[in-house]
C-alpha cells in the first residue's frame, strides 16, 4: 500500500502544482480547462504507477468532482484550498488502501528504490510549490498595506527558506532551522524595526512558512521510514 500511496501522490504533486497552468487554475469554471487539468492528473498518474489499473481512472473522475465543487462553490482562498488538498489526500488514501497492488502492477515496481525518490520529489514540490501557494493566500488579505520590495522577491525567499529547511530536517540537521530564523531576523531588522504593520507582516509570513516546511518535512521523513533506505547522509558530526 506504501508504494501506491507514494506514487499516487507523487503524481498529485506534479499535476497540480507543476503541471497545472495558470489558464487552468483561472478557468477552471470553463470545461476545456478543467479537462486539460484532468488529462494531466490522470497521464501523471499513469506514468508514476506505470500502469493502466482501473482504480487510477476512478481516481480521476473524482479529482474531477471535487475541482469542479472548489470551483463553482468555493473562492480561491486558503482554507478552500487547504480544504480541496485535504479531499484530494483522501482520495489517495482511499484508493491505495482498496487496489494496493496498483504499484506492484506496475512496470516500475522491481525498482526498490524508486518509491524513496519520488517521496522526496514529492516533498520538495509540497513544500516550494504548494507552500507558496499556501502562504501567499495566508498573507493576501494584508499584501496592500505593506511596501513594494523586489517583484516576486518575497516568494522566491519563501521557496528558498522552505527548501533549506527541507534539507536540513532530511539531513538531520533540524537545529539548523534556529540559525536560519536568526539570520532571517538580522536581515529584516533593520528594514522592519520601525514599521509596525510590516513587522507583524513579515512574522506571521516566516511562522507560517517555517511551520509548512516543518510540517511537510516531517511527514517525509515518517514515509521514508516505510520503504528501502535511500542512504541519505546523516550530516550530525
């Protein structure tokens, strides 16, 4: 069942935050948009089972069933979207436990090493992609009362900041996290100290952005736990 889920959701990852346009993600009402979404979700997910398994077109359908209730029911904010990933998780999981031989059907399963890496991409696209994603929806209620910087300056440190913590928990390196909030906080002092409204601006974005990375981290690190070693190195002296 371990190596149904991972590939399931290695696929997941790809076709919605990936793959996934943003002509598909605006239009999502419109029916050609939501098909093309569909045809990438079920082409992801046939590639990464390597298998034509019937479950994986039922899964389709109902990736279908629940994009098309966000996007006619629900605004493109956070807790809608928190919401559709929670439904799509459930999904995954439902459907791995029922057909868990999808993965041993497969033309990929004699490689016993596969199932770790895609854990890992998986990860890395959750927490740089989808933590954008995320985060940026968190914090757009207050984006007009904060100053203009770099254009999409703010989202390039959030994915950089997400993937280092990425690295650093799945290299055993967690205390690392301490030294970077630091010097995070040493960069921004001198530009927030006197700014009420971008202090508080810039903490909730950091904690909330910590906190994603942390989270998905963690949850990597207890699946790879499940599978073969990937013999990634310890970097605790």
């Amino acid at each position: 069942m371990t190596e149904t889920f991972v590939a399931l959701l290695f696929a997941h990852a790809l076709a919605d935050f990936l793959f996934q346009t943003n002509w598909m993600v605006q239009n999502k009402r419109d029916v050609a948009p939501m098909l093309a979404h569909i045809a990438v979700v079920l082409a992801t997910a046939i590639i990464a089972t390597g298998t034509l398994h019937p479950a994986i077109f039922i899964l389709a359908a109902v990736h279908l069933f629940i994009d098309a209730i966000k996007a006619a029911y629900f605004p493109n904010q956070l807790r809608p979207f928190l919401l559709d990933q929670a439904a799509h998780l459930a999904s995954i999981i439902v459907i791995a436990a029922l057909q868990p031989d999808i993965w041993s059907m497969g033309i990929w399963a004699s490689i016993s090493w596969l199932s770790g890496i895609m854990v890992v991409l998986t990860g890395l696209i959750l927490v740089t992609q989808a933590g954008g994603y995320a985060v940026g929806m968190l914090m757009q209620p207050w984006a007009d009362d904060t100053p203009t910087g770099l254009r999409n300056g703010g989202r390039v440190i959030g994915t950089l900041e997400r993937g280092l913590i990425y690295l650093l928990i799945l290299t055993g390196q967690a205390a690392g996290i301490g030294f970077l909030i630091a010097a995070k906080s040493v960069l921004r002092f001198g530009a927030v100290k006197d700014e009420g409204k971008l202090s508080e601006y810039v903490i909730i974005g950091t904690l909330a952005s910590f906190g994603w990375a942390i989270i998905v981290s963690a949850g990597v690190v207890a699946v790879l736990k499940l599978l073969p070693s990937l013999g990634i190195p310890d970097l605790l002296p």
